[in-house]
C-alpha cells in the first residue's frame, strides 16, 4: 500500500484490509511536503506489517513485477496515481520478453496474454466535491477505481463514459473505517459534548476560520452546561492532505478572551471523540460521513454559504445544513434517510456486504497470472500539454520511464546506515523549512501584496 498523507494512509491501510483480510500488508510512505510523521501515523491507529518511506521511481522498480506485491493500493492524490501507473506500465512494456513465435503443443492451454504484475487499486479518502473529471482521469488506468457510494459510482462511470475512457474499472464499496457503536441519545454520566470537526483548507481564509472559531467558542458560553471540542487534524508545523495555511491552534491563541473553560482543541482518533459526542459540527468534513453511519445528530454549517468551494454542497437533501444560530437555539438536524442510504453510512449488514464486489474482483484479478497492460486514459498522445507535467512532478519522462536523476536519487535512498540517517535529517529539514514558508512567510507576502 503506498500513501502520500497521513488520511490516505488510514483510507489505503483499511481498504486493504477491507478488499483482502488476512494477507500482508507492507505500507510504503511516498516523499513528499504531505509524508506524515510518526505521531501523525500512530494517531491514525492503523497496524501495517511494515512500514518504510519511498521514492516514486524506488517503488515502481518494487511493485512492476508480480514478485513482490499481488495487489497494490495506490492511497495518494491523483498526479501521484497518475505517475505509478505510468511508470509501472513503462517498467512492465521493458521487461517484458520477447513473444514466442512457436505454437503451443496440442492439449496444452494457451498461455494467458499480458504482463505478470500486480492488481492496482485506488480510490478517493472521502467526500469527492471538487475536481471530479481531473481526479477521475489521474486514477484512470488502475484495474479498480473504489467509489464509496452508489452515487459516487454512478458519477465516476457518467466521467468516464463521456470521456470515451473504459469505466469497467469502477466498483462500489464503502468508506472503508465507518464503525463503531450506534449513537443511543445524550448520557448522563457526562456533559453534552458539540464536536467542531475542522478540516486543514475548509474555509482557507483567516477571517473566515476565525469566525468559525469565534462561534464555536461563543456556543460553549451560551450553553455553559455543554463542552465543545474542535477536533484538529494536526498540529503546527505537520501537513496532511491540504496545506493548513491558518493554524487554528495559532487562531485561538489570539482570540479575544481566550476559549471559554468549557471549550478546547483536542486530537486523537475521529473514532474515539465521536464515542462522546452528541452534535458533530463542520462545514464538509468526512467526519460528517463518519458521524451519520452512527447516528449522531450532525450539522453541516450554512454560515459560510452553500457552495462548491466549501464542498457543503455535497450535502445538498441530507437534512443536516444548518447554521451556528440554528444550534445555539438548539436545533438538532436529522438526517435523511434515503440521502444516506445513497451516500454507503448505513450501519448494520449493508454496510459489512458493501465491500464483497470489491473483494471479488481483486481475488479474480489476482488469481490470473497474467493481466492486460495497464492503459490510462490520459497518453501523450491524449494529453500532450498535461501528462508530461504531471509524470516530471514525480520523476517519471512523457513515455513513463524514471528520468535519470530520480533513478539516481532512489538508488541513494536504498543504502543503509550514517549516511542514510543524514539523507533522513535533511529531508526533514527540508520539509521543515518548506512547511514554515507556507504556514509563515507565504501568509505574509500575500497580506504585503494587498496593500
């Protein structure tokens, strides 16, 4: 399994889990400015058999023969998708041996056309609201493209199909870490607990994010018998998915008055805070996917607007927009039934069975000891202005093929010992520094040109 941020770990990590349970899973960490960091990992709480970083040009060399992995999970954004399967398919069409002109011997079954390789697999973490043609496309080529819904399906095959690209490869499943226990009403052994599930880039603005904030703490001082929580994704100076240019941490700190007693910023796993909560807020997060499937109330904030930017959109008929005056009132949305049998969070046995046709078509996949060359849609020849880009960004040549410094560089990366711990404390410099100027000095330069 190889990931590329610390939810599309988790996501990759349990999809493997979910779509071969008992084999081996080896996760490999591709390097970039997102590569989580142990704390990070160990909050995801997800168990792999082992555990390394990597190099795009490093794994393609691993994961091109079927030697090595059956089934690979691509858990990483669509460029990075879109760059493995290049440069496995290039890795495949090199090694591949010279065809037989001699026929088979009589009552012998011919042999099965195509490349030994690995079963490819990907799919998207959660809520799919932006991008949906380009991040569709990057992951065409993968011999399974998980949709986490029915609608997702639908939509995924309708891009394809007005592409003219081949849409067998969709399969619908299931955000694959829904769980836990069913939400049974508030407790009395505990005080009403709202949870604001905040996301890195949703809203991006400073303005905007303060006053998310500012209304989350407000909520905690009209209802002083209550705790808020603002979930938080990481912390400074960490990245995940999306670039979080304004801290909330760093937000609070300057927030007049401080957070009330009865509000803090928490961390920790989605899973165990929505065991004590009885209202998750956000304005898009997959949290709210997660807080369904167990029948939290849920409220998907309209403060901001409904619109695309924002991905609340996405929950257009849900039953859960709703606004920060709303729930200071004390409104508690219920969710529509029929929008969320569509959306795959239904708990109980739907949800168990809602990764059996993904299961069945990699075990089909990988029984065969051949499978047909990987074919994406996006070619130098059907995108000659665009595909380049995306493969160099990754080290990868128009044709899939490691270009020779990132060959170089993967190479350097296989060695062991002093001299790899020194590469090790570089790159985390590296990405310190990098981390910094977009928290720190981006922010700045930005506000400098406003003026």
């Amino acid at each position: 399994m190889l990931a590329d941020s610390d939810t599309r770990w988790k996501w990759g990590a349990l999809t493997a889990r979910r779509i071969a349970p008992g084999s081996r899973i080896d996760g490999l960490l591709l390097r970039g400015r997102a590569t989580p960091t142990p704390r990070q990992l160990a909050e995801v709480g997800v168990d792999v058999d082992s555990l390394r970083e990597t190099s795009g040009a490093a794994f393609v060399g691993e994961a091109a023969d079927r030697g090595a992995y059956d089934v690979v999970v691509l858990a990483c954004v669509g460029g990075a998708v879109q760059a493995m399967l290049h440069g496995m398919a290039n890795a495949a069409r090199t090694a591949q041996p010279q065809s037989s002109s001699q026929p088979e011997p009589a009552g012998v079954e011919a042999r099965e056309e195509g490349h030994r390789r690995p079963v490819t697999v990907t799919g998207y973490v959660g809520v799919v609201y932006e991008k949906l043609a380009d991040g569709l496309l990057l992951r065409h080529g993968a011999d399974v493209v998980l949709a986490n819904s029915r609608y997702d399906a639908e939509r995924f095959r309708g891009v394809y199909e007005g592409a003219g690209a081949d849409a067998s490869s969709v399969t619908e499943g299931a955000l694959p870490f829904l769980g836990g226990a069913p939400y049974e009403g508030r407790r009395d052994d505990r005080p009403f607990t709202v949870v604001f599930a905040a996301q890195p880039s949703v809203p991006a603005g400073r303005e905007d994010r303060a006053y998310l904030l500012r209304r989350a703490a407000g909520h905690a001082r009209s209802h002083p018998g209550r705790e808020v929580l603002v979930k938080l994704r990481s912390r400074p100076g960490e990245h995940t998915t999306h670039i979080e240019e304004q801290p909330y941490q760093r937000l609070a700190d300057r927030l007049p008055g401080g957070l009330p007693p009865n509000c803090r910023l928490v961390y920790g796993h989605m899973s165990e805070v929505l065991d004590r909560t009885d209202l998750l807020v956000t304005v898009s997060s997959t949290a709210a996917l997660e807080s369904l499937h167990r029948s939290i109330p849920t409220a998907v904030l309209t403060d901001l607007g409904v619109r695309e930017a924002l991905g609340n959109h996405h929950f257009l008929g849900s039953g859960c927009l709703a606004s920060w005056d709303e729930l200071d009132a004390g409104h508690l949305p219920s969710a529509d039934a029929a929008w969320t049998a569509r959306q795959g969070v239904l708990s109980g046995g739907p949800y168990e069975r809602a990764f059996d046709e993904a299961r069945e078509r990699v075990a089909r996949l990988a029984a065969r000891d051949r499978l047909p060359a990987i074919a994406p849609y996006y070619t130098p020849t059907t995108a000659p202005g665009y595909l380049p880009g995306v493969l160099a960004r990754y080290g990868f040549g128009p044709d899939g093929a490691v270009l020779p410094g990132a060959a170089k560089a993967a190479a350097a990366g296989a060695s062991t010992g002093v001299r790899a711990a020194v590469r090790g404390a570089v790159r985390d410099a590296a990405r310190g520094a990098y981390r910094h100027g977009v928290q720190r000095v981006a922010p700045v330069i930005r506000r400098m040109g406003e003026l």
